[in-house]
C-alpha cells in the first residue's frame, strides 16, 4: 500500500487494502477512513498481531456493502488458530449495510458468533472458502435475506449439521443458491433432530455437490423448489438421497459419481419426470441408460437434452437394440454423445433436432428409430473412426430442415453419406475435414444451394488437384484446411475454388504455402482474412488490406518481420480496426 493512505480522513472509496507489517499499512491506520463505504477487500490479515489491532480498525463505524478478509495462505508467527478467532471477532462490519461477505484462509478452529448473526438484515450473499482448519460451520441459518451460499475448501469439517441450521425453522428461508466446494473431509449432512427432519431451504433453487468424495449420508427433508442439481465426485448415495427429496428437478449434471451402477441408475430415473436436461461425465459404471421402452416411457418424459460424455463402458443407449432409444422420448430435442469409447450402434427418435455423436471410436451404426431424419437441423460427427458412411442412415430426401452438417475425423469414410448436397435445401453451414479416405470430388461442382459457410480440407486429395466448384452466391464464408498432401506453394493453385462472394476467408495449415497475394486479388468484398499455421508464408494480399476490418495472423513466422511494427505492411494494418498478430 502506498504510504499515508491512512491519513486521508474524507477517503470515501478504497477497493482493496493490503495489510502489511512493520513500517506497511496497518490495520490500525482504517480507524481514520470513517467515510469508507462501498465494496472494499482487507488482504493479508495474517500479519494482524493481536485482536486489539482489529478492535481498533473499529469495521463498524463503515457502511461496506461488500467485504472480503482473506487471510492469504502464508504463515508467520502471528497464525496461530486463538489469535485469528479473535481479530475475526473484533472485525465485524455494520449490519445495517452489509450485503456481500466473503471469508477466506482463515485459520481459526469454529467462526465467531458474528458470522450469520441474523441481525445482517440485507445480507444476501456469503462465500467462505479454504479455511482448512474449522471443524465446523458457522450458524448461517437464520440470515433472513441470504440468496447465496458458497461453501469451499473446508478439509477438517466432516458434519453439517444442526449447528448450520439455526434454532427457527424453516432455517436458510430464502437460500435460491447453495455450493458446496472440495469438503474432503466431509462425511454427513443431516437436517434432523432426534430422528425428525426439520424444516429447511424452502426457497432453494440450485444445489452443487462438487468433490466431495467422502460424503455418504445425507438426511434432509423435502426440498420441493430445487430445479438444478449438480453433482461431482460423490458417492452414488447423494445422488440417491437427493433426488428422492427433490422431486420436481429440471436439469441434473453428474460427474464422476463413485458406484453408480445400471440398478442404481434406473432406480434414480424414477424420480426424474420432471427433469428437462440431464448431463452424464464420467460414470463408468454405467452400460445403459434404460432398459426397455415400457420403462422409459415412464420416465424422462420431459426430457428434451441429454448429454452424455467418457461413460467408457456405455454399450448403447438402451439394453435392446429396438428400444435403443424409441420413440417414447418425445419431448428429447437435443442429444450429445462424447468420448463413449465402448460405444456400438445408437438408434435415435424422430424428434431430435440437434445430434452430435464425436470421439466414440468403437461407434458402427447410426440412425433413427424409422429410418427418417425429417426433424434434424444439426447433425455433427466427429472422431468415429469405425463409423462409415453406409452407416449413416437417412433415407431419401429425409434431411429437408438439416441446416448445419459437421462430419470431422472419420478416417473410414470413403465417399459422401448417404444424401445429395444439392437437395439440401435447408443447409447454410457445412463443416467437412480431416476424413482421409473421403474422395473430394462430391458432389461433382453441386452444392446446397443456400450454403453460407463452409469449412473444408484435409481428405483424400489435396485441394490444389479439385476441379472447379459451382458454389452459390450465398456462400460468403470459407475455411480451407491443409492436409497431410496439401503441397500448395502457390495460392494460385487455390484460387478456383475461391468464389468472388467472400467476405471473410481462412487460410489454416499449409504448411509448404509461400505466397498468397496474387490468389486473392480478385476477392474484392472480403472484410475478414485469418492466416493460422502457415509458417513458409512470406506475403499478404496488400491491395485488399485497406478494406479489411478483421486481421488475424497466428504461426506464420516469415512473415514476422514484415507485419510488424515498423515493417513493410505496418501502415496498411496498422489501420485495420481489429488485428490480432501472434
């Protein structure tokens, strides 16, 4: 802290105080700043010697809306766990103001009586984090107008108990948002007293449970509003136990649930029906979602997005491969699939809009339940090494609504799926790259004939051997990636598969490309150019500089000296409004 900030007595915002030591700003020097107010962060409490320096920082004299104290997490002889539960009992703030408070690598044992005294009328928001020493929580139970509570990094704390609650019930009685954080030691989270469930978080909208590996019994009453629930690294009987006393949630994230089996899983669907969105990482004990269509459609029937990711031992979606996934998810819109790597064949219902299937490499089959994609919008395939494009079933003008195709990294297809560009009347974004066994010459020049974007490169044949390509006046975006035989040193060698129609252009990895220039004069309406991994390229396309608004150059180190300050091209894109050079 600069010196004699303490002295300036009509200081009324001061964000951030740094406590020092010796000859540093004290805390003793706040009891001058009477006008405070606002937000402001007291850092490095650790160098506090003794509550009386905190008595005389006097905090109440202050209106602070907002207070952080954070200790810091470096040690000196000051730290003992008595002293720093009495500098935080001498720093309570005025609780007429007070909305946000945030408490953090305090090394005290139990908090002082202060924290969560119900007399913080307007106190809406409290975050205490990495306070590795308490064993308990502060009584936070009765804060009246508390929205949010972030709880983080409490190692020793193993109960949460009656002590958090409060003695009035319904205890956090408006709490919207609860967060508790890598409580590694934590074991129990009980709502009851003397077997009965007290009445609490009436108002509970949003619960996270994010590594808590230790975590095996939770006793809580019903908590009728929440509507998200999201769970990391816990046992499956959190999961379990919460979604038994949460019957109306809409969206459930999982991650890393410990146990939890098909049996487990299918007994925790049943209380799903309300759920909208369901989210699926890393559960690798699961093989299958559902069991047969008579089950699902008792279940999940508000279920419109389900994603599910590095499942490793998912074989399908469903036991048998006609009830896959059927046509009793009629509210299901949105599917992903990632990182399933056990993963054989899905079916998919007629109502998904928006399929994304990528990085399962053990994936041969896709399709929809009647053989008719009429519904699908997106359809992304990625990284499906095994898949091909027989494979992909669609059936005779059956794509109509497709209007984003994306098909990345599927070294088995050999030609286009089973579709004609041309009938895609509904297509305006197109992505095809990195398929090395697919032929470039589909679909002989035709193409959809509202295609606005288009990303292409990285097939069979290098682009520079493509014949010429009737693409629509519609296409006004490009993206060229250079492939494992892009030889190109020359972008005249490129030129013809450029339409007059650009305005914005990228260039990616070609990687023998010198010269660019003389390959883009003609693209008069460009605005946008990116270059990315080009490292031989030596020139830009100077004409057309001027009339750019976007500029990026990421790895095309010979062109280094001429793009920057100083160089050749320096005047001309010194003037473009937004250049980005690394």
């Amino acid at each position: 802290m600069p010196l004699g900030i303490g002295e300036l007595k009509s200081l009324r915002t001061l964000t951030k105080i740094i406590v020092g030591m010796e000859n540093h700003f004290a805390l003793t020097d706040l009891k001058k700043l009477k006008n405070l107010h606002g937000k402001i962060s007291i850092l490095e409490l650790g160098n506090v010697q003794n509550a009386m320096n905190a008595n005389e920082a006097n905090l109440s004299q202050n209106r602070f809306s907002e207070l952080e104290l954070d200790w810091g997490n470096v040690f000196n002889s000051f730290r003992t766990e008595t002293n720093e539960k009495e500098v935080l009992s001498e720093l309570k703030p005025h609780t007429d103001t007070l909305k946000k408070l945030d408490i953090r690598f305090y090394r005290g044992i139990e908090f002082p009586n202060w924290v969560g005294d119900p007399s913080f009328l307007w106190l809406t928001r409290v975050s205490i984090r990495n306070c590795v020493t308490c064993t308990s929580l502060p009584s936070l139970g009765q804060l009246p107008s508390l929205k949010e509570l972030i709880i983080e990094g409490m190692d020793e704390v193993k109960i949460v108990g009656l002590e958090f609650l409060g003695t009035s019930s319904p205890a956090f009685p408006s709490l919207e948002i609860l967060r508790f954080v890598d409580m590694k030691g934590w074991e129990v989270w009980s709502a009851e007293s003397g077997g009965v469930g007290l009445a609490t978080f009436p108002s509970l909208q949003e619960l996270t449970i994010q590594s808590c590996p230790n975590l095996y019994q939770v006793s809580l009453g019903a908590i009728p509003s929440l509507r998200v629930l999201y769970l990391t690294q816990c046992g499956h009987g959190v999961l379990t136990t919460l979604v038994h006393v949460a019957s109306s949630i809409t969206m459930l994230e999982i991650r890393g649930i410990s146990g939890l089996t098909d049996q487990l899983w299918r007994g925790v669907t049943k209380y799903l029906g309300a759920v909208e969105e369901i989210s699926i990482d890393k559960c690798d004990e699961i093989r299958y979602l559902w069991e047969s269509e008579s089950e699902a459609s008792k279940v999940l029937v508000n279920l419109r997005t389900l994603h599910v990711s590095s499942c490793s031992n998912l074989v399908s979606l469903g036991e048998k491969e006609e009830d896959n996934c059927g046509s009793y998810l009629t509210s299901l819109r949105t599917l992903l699939v990632y990182y399933c790597n056990s993963l054989e064949h899905c079916n998919f219902p007629d109502n998904v809009e928006d399929l994304h299937i990528r990085y399962c490499d053990s994936i041969t089959f896709v399709s929809f339940l009647t053989g008719r994609w009429q519904k699908l919008k997106t359809l992304s395939i990625a990284g499906c090494k095994e898949l091909p494009e027989k494979e992909l079933r669609g059936g005779e003008c059956s794509f109509i609504h497709l209007t984003r195709l994306i098909i990345e990294e599927c070294s088995n297809m050999e030609s286009f799926p089973d579709l004609e560009l041309p009938n895609l009347t509904s297509l305006t974004d197109l992505t095809i790259q990195k398929c090395t066994s697919m032929d470039a010459s589909f679909p002989h020049g035709l193409w959809p004939p509202k295609l606005c974007r288009l990303e292409i490169g990285g097939l069979k044949k290098p682009i520079s051997e493509w014949g010429p390509h009737n693409f629509p006046t519609s296409l006004v975006d490009l993206i060229l990636y250079g492939g494992p035989f892009d030889d190109a040193k020359n972008f005249d060698q490129l030129s013809h598969i450029l339409p007059s129609s650009l305005t914005s252009l990228r260039i990616q990895n070609f990687r023998k490309l010198e010269l660019v220039s003389t390959g883009l004069q003609h693209l008069t309406s460009l605005q946008r150019l990116f270059i990315f991994t080009c490292p031989k390229t030596k020139d830009l396309p100077e004409k057309l500089l001027p009339s750019l608004l976007i500029l990026w150059i990421f790895g095309c180190r010979n062109l280094k000296e001429r793009i920057s300050r100083g160089g050749s091209y320096w005047p001309h894109i010194s003037l473009i409004p937004c250049f980005n050079i690394h």
